[in-house]
C-alpha cells in the first residue's frame, strides 16, 4: 500500500528557478494495486515516483509504504520497500558485471550482506530459475556481461531483479518507451504477470494511453502536479483511448501533437 498525502515537492526553492513540481497530491494505491500514471511532460510523473522512491524529498505532506512513514527516509532506506526500473535499460544494472552478479547484488538490496554469499549455490538455483521464466534463454549466459544483452533483454532482467529481493512496491518509469513494439509487448506482458504473481502494489508512468487503459486496475492523470483524473471498475472500462485524449486535450487546452500518445 502507498498513502500519499498533501505531497508537495518545490525544487529549488526560493530561486529564481524555483518549481512546484507537486501541489497538494493525495492518493492511496491498495495493496497488490497496480495504477497507470499519465500526464504530459512536465506534469510531474517521475517526481512522484521519485517522492516514493526517496530520490526526491517531500517538501511537504506524507508518504506511508505499508505501514511505515517514509517521508523523512532517504532512498537508501527504503530500498527494502521500493524497487523501481527505469526507462533507460542501462539505468538499473551495472552492464560491465555478468548477469548473476546484477541479480545477486538485487537479491541483497536493502540487506547489508557481500556479494560472495548473496552468490552461493541456492542462490544461483534461484536466479536460473528466474531468468528462464523470462523465456530468453539467458539461463544459459548468466556469466555474460549486462552490457551484451539488447535493451529489451536487459528490462526483462532489470524486472526480475526489481522483484527478486521482495518489496512492497514497484515503480515502473515508462520502463519500456525504449524498446521496440514487440519488445515492448513483452516486456508489459511480464510486468503484467509478476505483479499478478506476487501481488505488488504497482505505479506504472507511460506514455501510451492504450498501455494506461490495457495495464492495470486503474488510471490516473497528473497534470501540473495535480491529478486530474482518477478512473477505475466499469468507469474505466467504458474509456476509450479517444476519451483520454480528449481528456488529455481538456486539460492542455491544446491539440496533442505526439501520436505516440495515440498508440
Ligand atoms: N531536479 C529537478 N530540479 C528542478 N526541476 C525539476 C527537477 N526534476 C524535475 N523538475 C521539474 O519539475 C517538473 C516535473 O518534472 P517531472 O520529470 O516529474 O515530469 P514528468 O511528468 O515525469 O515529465 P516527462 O513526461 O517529460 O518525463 C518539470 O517542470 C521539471 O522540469
């Protein structure tokens, strides 16, 4: 469960650049709850997930994971609760260590153990088991470097490794906006059946509005640091990609020039 309450995030504050990037959000993500998040650029999407992350600190309000206030708690200690993966395949993992060293360096986040025992032979069981759920065959080249797998590859180990140390919540920045269509596909497939699996409360930002509408229990827009909407159950079901462009469009109060959106 995420309980965020009046959460407002200034950077830079009292600067001549300073920016509001959240005003007053409040939202409660239900346990094994998993929610789209959309809004233009800008809107302040990955601030909020950096707010759960830790990465960006409050500037005011709350946020509660499971029961414990992390507000005030840097990145570091909330890595036991919070796995995210990022847009950028290279951002998650460290390409110049081998596959298992990635996974095992996963599997010890938010412990204080050393790699030699997070890589024992229980342990090296478990992420072959894993990785061949992926279907990839990279069982086979768990001793390759990171850095040889395409970007495609790379997200679908990226979300093994996100889930394999056991979190309360995954947060997904637009983790396949750089994959190629049928990667993409893939990759959202599995993201839709790990946390089916093991039941993660899940905050997935996109782009797409098909992948906001077609992922998922539930929609919410960002826009200028406030949700704008916030649509689940048969409401949800009634839309359309065509409503939330038009919704998009109400908001912006202007024509959406990305047909990305529109995919
Ligand atoms: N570290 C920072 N310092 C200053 N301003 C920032 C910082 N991070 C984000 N911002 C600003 O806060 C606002 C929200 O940014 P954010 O990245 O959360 O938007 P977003 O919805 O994720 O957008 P996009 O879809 O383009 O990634 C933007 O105006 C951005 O320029």
């Amino acid at each position: 469960m995420i309980r965020v309450s009046h959460l407002g995030v200034t950077f830079n504050p009292g600067t001549p650049l300073e920016k509001r990037a959240l005003n007053g959000v409040d939202f409660t993500v239900e346990p094994g709850e998993f929610v789209t998040l959309i809004g233009s650029n800008g809107a302040g999407k990955s601030t909020l997930l950096g707010a759960v992350a830790g990465d960006v600190m409050a500037s005011e309000g709350s946020i509660v994971i499971g029961e414990t206030d992390v507000t005030r708690r840097a990145a570091a200690r909330r890595a036991g609760l919070v796995a995210r993966v990022f847009q950028d395949p290279l951002a998650g993992s460290c390409g110049t260590l081998s596959i298992e060293e990635n996974l095992a360096l996963a599997a010890a986040r938010g412990r204080s153990r050393g790699l030699a025992s997070a890589l024992s032979r229980s342990r090296r069981t478990l992420f072959r088991e894993r990785i061949a759920e992926l279907g990839l065959g990279l069982e086979n080249r768990l001793e390759d470097q990171m850095g040889l797998l395409s970007g495609g590859q790379r997200q679908a180990v990226s979300l093994v490794m996100a889930t394999l140390a056991g979190c309360e919540v995954l947060l997904l920045d637009e983790h396949t906006a750089a994959l190629d269509p049928h990667m993409a596909a893939f990759v959202l497939e599995l993201t839709c059946r790990f946390q089916a699996e093991l039941g993660l409360t899940t905050l997935m930002v996109t782009h797409s509005m098909r992948q906001a509408l077609d992922a998922g229990t539930r929609t919410v827009m960002l826009h200028e640091g406030r949700i704008v909407l916030d649509v689940k159950g048969d409401e949800r079901k009634g839309l359309g990609v065509d409503d939330l462009v038009d919704m998009f469009r109400k908001v912006r109060g202007q024509e959406i020039e990305d047909d990305a959106l529109l995919l």
